[in-house]
C-alpha cells in the first residue's frame, strides 16, 4: 500500500444534529403513520448522518394521489411556460445558495469526495437553469398544406404524474436530471431518493417549497424500495415511471408496468469501454482513463472501465494507468485533496474484490490493488486503484459492471476487432475512442453500439447534450431537449375551415 496515495483522516465535518428527514405529501412535512424511521452511517466514518421517516403503502398512496390531483386540478400543468419557468429558476438559485450545505450531507451519506459533491452541486444548477429555459420554449408544430379547408396541429401536452425513483451514486445531480424536466413539461412528481442517500433529495423538497410551489406538485416519499419503489411503479394514478440504477431492477419496472402500459424512462448500468488506437496522444489517454475509472470511486453508470487497447501500444499505455493510479489521492472524503473516496456499503466492497479474485484465479494478472484499503483514523469502506490486464474478454470482470475502482485491459490488432470488442457486453451506455485521424473517431462513433460516444476525451457532460443508452442500459434519453420530450405525450389536432366536410350519406 505504501505506493498508493492516501488521505489519511483530517478533523471531522459534521452538523451539530443529526439530520432528521421526513416525506413531502400535499405541501406538508410528515413522519411516516407507524411512526417507523430508518438511519444511515456514513460509509467512511460510520457516524450516524440522517434518521429518515421510513414510508409505506400509507405514505405511497397519499403522495400519488396528491400529485393526481394536483395535475387533474391543472394547478400546475396550466400555469404559464413563463411562470414555471420563473420558479424553476427560483430552484436553481436556492440550490446555488445552499450548495455547502448540500454538499456535506452527500458527502457524508455517499462517501464521495467534498470537492466532488460541490461540483456535482453547482452542475445541478445549470440543469435546473436549462429546463427552465425549456419551460417557455416548448411548443407543438402545425400543417397548413392539408388543403386549404384543414389545418393540423399537433399539441405537446405533460404525460400527468411521474414516479422518479433515483440511485445513490449521485443523489442530488440525478433528481436534477429528471424533475426540473417533468416540472418544465407540466407534469407533477412523486420522488424516492435511495434509503443510503436521502437527506440531500428532502433539502431539495425545503428549497422547492422556498421557492413557491403549489402543493402536490412535488411530492417525496423515503424508504425502501420494497415497499415504496415498487408501489409507485405500479399504481393506477401513474402515468409514468422514471428510474435510474441497476439493469437487474430497471427490468423489474418494465414487468411491473406492463399491465397498465405506463411510459418508462430507464437510465441503467453500463460495461464502457475505450478503444485506444496506436496513433493516440497516450499520455491523454492515460490520464482520462485514471478519471474515467477512479471517479466517484467507479460507483457511475459512465465508468469507463474497460480499455481496449491496441496490441503496439497496450503495455505501455498499461504502465503509464498504473503510474498515474498511484498518485491519485484516496481517502478522507472531507479532505479537498481527496479525489477518490469511500465505498457505498461493506456488501459492495466485498462485490468488488470478489471480481477481482475470480479474475485472478482464472488467470489474469493483478497490477495494482485488488483489495479492501485502511485508511488512518478512518473506519469506513475504502477499495484500492486496481487494473487488471491478461484478460479474456468472456471473463466477468470485462463483461458485467463491477461498479468500483477497478480497470479491465483488453487488447485488439484490427480495427474490426476492436468494434466487436467494444459492442461484445448487453450493455450500449457509453463508449470512447483515442486516435488522431478523425476518419478512425468518426467510423468508431458510427459502429459503437452506445447511446454516448467520446472522442479523444471522457465524460465530458453538457445540459444541452442528450444521455441514455441503448440495448440493457436503459430505455429513453435526460438532459438536453430530448430530456423534455419524455415527459410530453403528443396530440394531433385537427380541425376543418367552414362547412366544407362532404356528406356520406347520401340524401
């Protein structure tokens, strides 16, 4: 361990109580009716964070229904694009002022480092700020060469009531992805953050109440997902279900929703690979690839955790990761030189390294970590930088999403082979490709089976860019315009000029 860089622990951060959270129904704060409360431990300290009301059937039910009729009345849904548009930023503006805040209690329930959370923060505003410019531009289209006695009109009218169930890799930066998009479309909202994230979706509910909204527009209910996820994936008074987390989970929504045919949004897990091609500046290469795998400790559905890289280059680009992995910090997520910190559960870490081991023990070659790391002063989860390379590309370790910070290395000789290396897992979330001739970038782009594909870069992220994937990664598209399309059923209108309508029965 004595090559790898540790943040040993610094003064502990912590508010002066215990942050106490409750569900948002109607416009009112309420503990559950059993009066049940579940806590969380922080994963890098163990201090307890957060005691939260821990919801049910009774809480579920009155959080839909408050939104049912909160949209039925049209208080929301009629309100002008302008005025919504005004309390999105009013959110926006909140979240900005609040941001310290919000960002310790992120920190401390997920274990990622501060200066993470205040980015993800402040990245939270922007999207807020872009729905909110979406609110009073959306429009319909018309068609006025239907003949001079018809006029078409095709109307783009909100979907109703949304369930948003949100993971907790990024708590505050995920909800952001969705609501203010459901809230610029008109429709209203019943939102589950994860039981090990909570607290920062409840400051979220504070500031929209702040902010003015009607009651009922936005509704939170915390718990689990049994009963509570699964509840608001399967009631009659939802019109749509928007989920964000594992493969496994978002199949069981799509099952549960069939009967009803409510729309789906999912945004699931991904395998990513990059392709590396002998003319790539590997340096560049190799710095974005350390980001790519180590960032948010490789708990992100973007992880690019499998290189794929070409056989000239593979070993030294190999060497130059494992250098670079070395000297980036781990450790105490409070600590601003922190850039990797604490996994999210001891269930997780123990996931990790057995990936690792059974790499190993089918014969691939361990060149750096693989295992659990201690971290002085601190009694959390932490897990070494790890790359792995003399892989076989059936293996699990490169094939299925490990979730942490472990790099899978590949290999290829032909263009062709890297393609199929790269499409060869059920995932199609994102994909990246590192050469100098834009013919290679470009032909990679239009092959890789992905919903993102970058370019001589990683994880790049823009409001305006759409985000999803395709095969098991999911199912629709946030951010972006495309972000407030799923949250718009279309109407066609049309109407006939004068009494110019032909008789059919013939008189």
């Amino acid at each position: 361990m004595s090559d790898i860089t540790v943040v040993e622990a610094g003064k502990l951060n912590l508010p002066e109580t215990t942050f106490t959270g409750r569900h948002l129904i109607g416009g009112s704060w309420l503990d559950s009716s059993d009066s049940a409360t579940f806590e969380r431990l922080s994963p890098s300290h163990g201090h307890v964070v957060s005691v939260s009301a821990n919801g049910g059937a009774t809480e579920v039910e009155a959080a839909i229904m408050s939104a049912r009729k909160a949209f039925d009345e049209g208080v929301w849904k009629k309100m002008s694009g302008k005025d919504r548009s005004t309390l999105l930023l009013t959110v926006a503006d909140l979240i900005s002022q609040n941001r310290n805040r919000i960002a310790l209690f992120e920190t401390l329930e997920s274990g990622k480092p501060i200066t993470q959370a205040k980015a993800e923060i402040e990245g939270a505003v922007d999207i807020w700020r872009y729905a909110a410019a979406l609110a009073r531009t959306l429009h319909g289209d018309s068609h006025n060469s239907l003949g001079g006695d018809m006029l078409g009109m095709i109307l783009k009218e909100p979907v109703g009531v949304v369930s948003m169930i949100t993971p907790w890799n990024f708590p505050f930066l995920i909800v952001s992805q969705k609501l203010p998009f459901a809230l610029a479309a008109g429709c209203t909202a019943v939102v589950k953050p994860s039981e090990l994230t909570p607290s920062t979706t409840v400051i979220l509910g504070e500031l929209i109440q702040a902010a003015g909204f009607p009651a009922g527009v936005v509704n939170i209910v915390l718990g689990y997902g049994d009963p509570v996820g699964s509840s608001m994936s399967t009631h009659e008074a939802v019109d749509m279900v928007t989920f964000t987390g594992s493969t496994a989970v978002g199949k069981k929504i799509v099952e549960a929703t069939s009967a009803s045919l409510k729309k789906v949004s999912l945004e699931l897990g991904g395998k990513n690979p990059q392709v590396i091609f002998p003319d790539a500046d590997l340096d560049q290469a190799a710095d974005a690839i350390v980001f790519g795998v180590y960032f948010n400790a490789g708990e992100c559905c973007n992880s690019g955790s499998r290189i794929i890289a070409h056989e000239d280059v593979a070993e030294l680009l190999t060497e130059k990761v494992v250098e670079l992995s070395r000297k980036v910090p781990f450790g105490d997520p409070q600590d601003p030189r922190t850039q990797v910190g604490a996994i999210i559960s001891e269930a997780h870490n123990d996931k990790i390294a057995g990936y690792v081991k059974a790499a190993s023990d089918a014969g691939a070659d361990i060149r750096l970590g693989g295992q659990a790391l201690e971290v002085p002063g601190l009694t959390g989860r932490f897990f070494m930088p790890t790359v792995v390379s003399s892989l076989s590309a059936d293996m699990p370790i490169a094939r299925e999403e490990v979730f942490g910070p472990v790099l899978s290395v590949l290999t290829f000789t032909e263009f062709d082979e890297a393609v199929s290396l790269a499409n060869s897992t059920s995932y199609g979330l994102s994909a990246g490709v590192w050469s100098e001739n834009v013919h290679t970038c470009l032909s990679f782009a239009r092959e890789a089976q992905a919903g993102t594909v970058w370019t001589n870069t990683w994880m790049d992220g823009y409001s305006e860019i759409p985000f999803g994937g395709v095969k098991e990664s999911g199912l629709g598209r946030e951010l972006g315009r495309y972000g407030i399309e799923e949250f718009l059923e279309t109407k066609s209108v049309l109407m006939r000029i004068g009494k110019t309508r032909a008789a059919w029965v013939q008189k």
